[in-house]
C-alpha cells in the first residue's frame, strides 16, 4: 500500500517577497519522512484570500493531509483562519473554548484580552483546536487541513501535538553516495540501475565544487534490504 | 498600474523529503522584488509528470511570467523539458543548436557527447535557448516559462540572463521596524494606519526570542515618501 499523502501551504508575504526565508517547509519536509507521510507538494501563496482558498481546496482534494502555516496572528493581515472557514463553507467566529483559553493565559500574564487577542479566538465551527504550549493561541484541525502558526518555535510545537495522530506508513529509508564524476558519465548506468529496482526512487543530485562537477544519488525506499542491494550494485558501477 | 507578476516551479523530491534546503527560491524572490516584480506564487513538487505538467499550465495561465528550476540535466529523473513541451503541446526532440553547444563543451573538456549528455539538448520546438556560463548545457524559454537548472550556480547565471529581457515595474521598496511587545498590543494601532495608507502594504512578523514576543512591522510600496511618512507615525505610536 502506498504511504500516506500531505501537502503543505506556506501563508505569508515575507517569504515571497525575499525577506525571510522560510523555516518550517523543511522541519516538515523532515518530520513526515520520518513517520513515512510523503510530502507531495509545497505552495507559498501571499496573504490574499482568494489565493489561500483555492489553494486550500485544491490541496485538501488532492492529498490525504494539508498543513497550513502562517496567518493565525492578531493583526490585521492575519486572514488564514476565516480562508479555512471559507473554503469549507464553515461558519467562524470567535470560539468559547478558545476565549477561555486566551483570557486564562493572559489573566496570568497580567495583559488585557483586547479586541486584536481576540480575533485569535476565531476558529472555524466543527474544528478541533489544537494546542499551543508556546504561547497559547491555538491552532485548528478542519476536515483535514491543520492550521498552524508561522513562528517556527509554535509551528514546530504544533506538529509534534498534530503528528501521532495521523496515520503513518512505512518509514522512508534512504541511502546516499557522493560520486566524483559529471552527471553525464554517471545517467546511463543509473538509468539501467532504475529499471531494475522499481520500487525504489533513485534521484542524481548534482553539485559543482572548485570547479568539479559531481553528484549525490539517493536511494530511497521502505525495504532497508533492497536500497543495500542497489547501494551495492552503485558502488561497484563507480569505485572511486 | 501594478507591476508585472511571476510564479516560480520547484521540481525535486529532494527538497520535498527534507533532504535539501531550497536555495533557489529565495534567491528568486530577493532578484525579482530589486526589479518590481512580483512574486505571488511558488509551487514545489516532485519529479512526476502529471504533478509538473499541471502546475505549469496553472501557473503560466495565471502569472505573467514562470520560472521552473531542476530536472534538466542528463539522468533518468530529469523530465521537466518534456515535461514543459507537453504542457504546451509543443513537440520536442535534440535540437542542432543545443547538441552544437554541448559538442564543442564537451570536446574541448575532452569527454564523450554520449546519450546521456545529449538528452540536455532535448529542446521544446519554439523555445529560445537560455545560456549557461557555468556548466554549458542550456535552459530555455518557452511561451512565458523560464526553464532553469536546479544547481544553484547556474540556477544564478540563467536569472542573470533572464531579467533583463523581461518588463519590470517599480522597485518595491521597504522599511522595517522592529517593536518589542506583544503582537496583540500592536494589531490594534496597525490596522489603523493600514487602513490610512492603502497603497503600502503593511505586514506584522511576530517573533520569540529568549522568552519574549515581538514583531518586525515591514511597510512595503512604490512611493518612498510614503512608505516614510507612514513608518514616522508607526514609531511614534510605538516609542521604546
């Protein structure tokens, strides 16, 4: 059975604009690998309704599982939850679970709970929150589209609290070679590498340093005996 | 009139399994907005044709120019330049110009041009040829697609080649501040002057560091002297 499926929607002007790079595609990227969840596919949209909509709907009929990230903040350019709320044709407003859990948090830290806090409590009807330990404002799970925060310290908190729930797959395992020659020398007895091990995905990722070429080939798959199998067979093709 | 738009297509698993981090991408993003144009959209997926097909055609539709990046050197994954004709129902074979090219690199390197080199000179028919200072084998470009090498060096090279072929727009420019509370003290204030100064862009980038919060407020436009006008009130309502 093939591994589960995900894709992943980056909300936020800064990184299409130059001005940050992005953080938490990778961490993602990383931690599903690990639980055997592929990431199919990975758009950064800017903070424009109609552009976070459609991407919202046509990643969730896409793939099994999409994480937002970005946009769930006070201001004013924080518009990812009502998208949600849209693209599902759910009602939103502010939540009374939410609200409880923001006025608990800063009751305590002695701030107010003023109208801009509150638009954090703007959760989509039939959600499930899902929670904060960084600084309290929650995340949600809609159908299945998990909606978290941009900050990678909470993005990063919330993925370990949404992860054991998802049903993972195999692991994907992998095995990596650094071969010191140009792409060219090394595609045709790759190819014919490729065609006898099927169910493996064997990828050239070529590099240049001080003017030499050469390429990294990864060897991936869910049978640890196979990707040994063809690593061993790849060497022999290019002892160094 | 507003400036001219782009997309960017990322094609590699690499990045999607959390082995690579994405260069390419930022470097884009920082060159376009130097020359004014926008950048609303990337797209990464993985080396499979429908995925790759589909999202060019989105995106060439709806932007007025694409970038693409990886999948066109010599090995087995490398199926973006067909990927980019079949998108386009253009036909493709070698093409003289491109084996012209790789025939005299490759004799003064003292290589073969075997089969596998010469797959870079599968090139779409009607597409112009996008030089390559580093490694020869070229891109191309193809209706409003930009088809690029992933390598990041040469990824560099063929924007440097690009941009200044294509129309640009006013630069964007920006100014940030960086204000140590709370985003929820500041939402409210923000959004007034974002209701005030329509024509900027107004955008809040909450961050935690050693346990407090705070936000990089970027005010971002065309006019100078707004963008100035604008950040002289925002540090005046945010005194430190």
């Amino acid at each position: 059975m093939p591994n589960p499926t995900a894709a992943m929607l980056v909300i936020g002007d800064e990184i299409l604009s130059g001005r940050t790079r992005d953080a938490n595609m990778h961490y993602l990227a990383g931690e599903l690998t690990k639980v055997g969840i592929t990431l199919g596919e990975v758009r950064i949209v800017s903070d424009d309704a109609d552009a976070i909509v459609g991407a919202v709907k046509s990643l969730s009929d896409r793939f099994d599982t999409v994480f937002t990230s970005g946009g769930i903040g006070p201001t004013h350019d924080d518009i990812t939850a009502d998208c949600i709320a849209r693209a599902f044709g759910a009602s939103i407003d502010v939540r009374d679970d939410a609200r409880a859990l923001l006025a608990a948090h800063y009751k305590r830290a002695g701030s107010e709970l003023n109208e801009a806090r509150l638009r954090m409590a703007r959760i989509p009807d039939g959600a499930k929150l899902i929670d904060n330990p960084v600084s309290v404002a929650p995340g949600f799970t809609l159908e299945n589209v998990h909606v978290m925060a941009g900050v990678p310290s909470v993005f990063q908190a919330m993925v370990a609290s949404v992860l054991p729930t998802l049903t993972g797959g195999a692991p994907l395992l992998s095995q990596s070679l650094r071969i010191n020659r140009g792409e060219g020398d090394i595609a045709g007895p790759l190819a014919a590498l490729a065609q006898r091990y099927t169910e493996l995905s064997i990828g050239s990722y070529p590099f240049q340093k001080d003017g030499a070429f050469g390429a990294n080939i990864v060897i991936r798959g869910t049978d640890g005996a196979q990707i040994d199998a063809a690593m061993t067979e790849l060497a022999a093709l290019f002892p160094e």
